[in-house]
C-alpha cells in the first residue's frame, strides 16, 4: 500500500492567526498523515496474521480509517488555499466566471461565513458539483459525516476549535473566520477548479 507523507506548506504571516496557533494545527494534520499508514499498515499485518480477533480488529480500524483520511486530505485543502500570499478571485479566472454565472463571489462568502456559526466541530465545504455543473456547500461534522460524494473541494474551512484556541477563546470563531479568509490565495482555488474542468 502506498504510504502518505505529510506535506509542506509555506505559509505567510497571517494577521489573526497566530504562527504558534498554526504550527499547533500542522502538527494535528501530521498526525492525521501517521494515523493513516497506521491503518493501513496493521490491517495488512493483522490480515496475514493467525489473531483470532483478526476480523474484528481490522473491521473497527477500517471503520477508522475514513475519519484519519478525511482528516489528512481536508487539512491538505485548507492549508493549500493560504499558501503564498492573500490573492482576490480573478474574476477572469474559470472559477471566477463559474461563481459570477452563479450568484457572484460575496454571496459564496456570505454562505461560508454564515455556516461556519454551525454548532458543533466541523468544516465548512465550498465544493464544486462536476455531474450538475453547479456549486454546492457542505457541513461536515467529524471529517467524513456529511461530505458530498464526488464533488471537488474548492475551499475546506476548518471550524474545529484546534484551528483557533490558542488565539481566540472558544467563543473566538467568528473572527478566526474572518481572518482565514482573508489570508485565502485565491489563485490555488482557481488552479483546482481548472484541474477539475479538464
């Protein structure tokens, strides 16, 4: 099986987030990585095993195994998209026309902001729906409980209080919102969307 290393990001100075708030968060998505070979590696030992609780040990690590892959992939999307530097929408850019012909750019920020008051941990989705040719939002709880299958994630918004309990109380995540989406490269956002176009 393929074995996942965890990724770099070269992230800027990001005003609201703190450099010990986000070397903390990389830190949890690196151990979403190490979760993930873990899996995989025990399941494939315990299936050449003779452990007599094989079946259910590699069922219950199986059933596990969405929750760590969600988890790497998600944080992979959300620091991918503050790479570099604060960069607008091009509203030339595919995505930039996509999300003009569907209700323009402040209206996505509206929605993105207004679910992130979701109750609970989770991530807001802002995914693209390729089968359709339309936009489509998403409130996951967990990584994997409410993820729309077979859509393609143009923004992944971490609302989980780890994103942002070293600088803000719990009560914090408003203006942590604010200050994600301001640091969001949106040029990233476009090169995926137009990977997804091909």
């Amino acid at each position: 099986m393929h074995e996942y290393t965890a990724k770099t990001f070269d992230l800027p100075e990001i005003e609201g987030i703190s450099k010990a708030q986000l070397d903390a968060h990389i830190k949890l998505y690196e151990g979403y990585v190490k979760h993930v070979n873990t899996i995989q590696q025990s399941t494939m030992s315990l299936h050449s095993s003779d452990n007599p609780n094989k079946d259910y040990m590699m069922k219950e690590l199986w059933r596990r195994y969405g929750f760590e892959f969600n988890g790497m992939r998600n944080h992979e999307y959300y620091f991918g998209a503050i790479e570099g530097s604060p960069t607008s929408l091009n509203p030339e850019s595919k995505l930039g026309k996509k999300i003009a012909e569907w209700g323009g750019f402040e209206e996505v920020i509206n929605i993105i902001k207004f679910m992130s008051g979701t109750r609970g941990s989770g991530w807001v989705m802002f995914v693209y729906d390729k089968v359709v040719d339309q936009f489509n939002f998403a409130w996951v709880d967990e990584h994997q409980i409410g993820m729309l299958s077979d859509t393609q994630i143009i923004l992944a918004l971490d609302c989980w209080e780890h994103a942002y309990m070293i600088d803000h109380d719990t009560t914090g995540r408003g203006a942590y919102v604010e200050s994600y989406l301001n640091a969001v490269n949106w040029s990233v956002c476009e090169k995926w969307f137009e990977e997804v176009m091909k």
